[in-house]
C-alpha cells in the first residue's frame, strides 16, 4: 500500500504518544472489523470561560493509519477549546495528513470518534453527560455502517 511522506513521518515519528495519568478525559474507540484500538486522553485547563485541551496523548494498536491519524489528531487538538476540537470532522483528519488511501479512511473516522469520545468523558466528569450518549450513539452508527459495508 501506497503511504504519502507525511502519513509515513507521523507512522515513525509519533506525536505526543503515551498516556497521562491524570486525564481530565479519557475516550478509548475499535474498529468492529479490523479490530484496531484507540485510546486518548486529554487534560482540560479553564482559560476565563473556555475550557481548553492543554495536553493530549495516544496509545494506538492498530495499522500505520491508524498510528498516523491518532498522531495528528493530537497536534489538531492540542491547545484547542473543547468547542473546536468538537468541531473536527473525520475528513478534517485525513486531510491534516495529505489524504489516504480509500480502504484507510476508516482509520480517520478511528481518530475522530476518539476525540469525541475524551470529550464526552472529560464533560461526563465534570456532570454533562448530555455528549456522552450522543458520541455513543454516533459511534455506534459509524461501527455498524461499518459492518454493512463490509457485507456487500
Ligand atoms: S485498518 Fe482499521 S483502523 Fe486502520
């Protein structure tokens, strides 16, 4: 499979890889069919009224897409308000990285439900649960749109 530089430097060169300790959210995502995990935390700082991503870490099992796009997600969201990193949307991910190839995009939807998924737990943290079943339901379809396609 054809990799782009840019896919291959976050592959060998990960950013912000490892785990914090003290995470103010942590979202943990699979893949229903190739079986590749994610898991990222974040730590929340108030900045006045916004609640910004001071910190943001991965640990990825998965394939070199997988890596990549966990890897820049994290420069996409570190140092972000909740609000934008809310905002990122799985082609956002993709593009971040110059594109993938078209059996790899799911690895982008990977990294999006992730971030979405920290944030649901950051906000269930501090009392909203409100995010939590809505990035549980959206995660949920994307894993069955998933299986469907993979029966055609
Ligand atoms: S092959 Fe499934 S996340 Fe990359």
């Amino acid at each position: 499979m054809q990799f782009n530089p840019t896919i291959i430097d976050h592959f060998t060169n990960p950013r912000n890889a490892g785990e914090i300790a003290d995470a103010s959210g942590v979202g943990t995502v699979g893949h229903p069919v190739c079986g590749d995990i994610v898991r990222l935390y974040i730590k929340v700082d108030k900045k006045g009224a916004d609640e910004v991503i001071s910190q943001v870490k991965f640990k990825t099992f998965g394939c070199t897409a997988a890596i990549a796009t966990s890897s820049v997600a994290t420069e996409m969201i570190k140092g972000k308000t909740i609000a934008d990193a809310l905002a990122i949307k799985d082609e956002d991910v993709a593009k971040a990285l110059g594109g993938l190839p078209a059996i790899k995009m799911h690895c982008s939807v990977l990294a999006h439900d992730a971030i979405q998924a920290a944030v649901a737990d950051y906000r269930k943290n501090t009392g909203k649960t409100d995010l939590a079943d809505k990035v549980q339901k959206e995660n949920q379809a994307h894993e069955e749109k998933e299986l469907l396609a993979r029966k055609k």
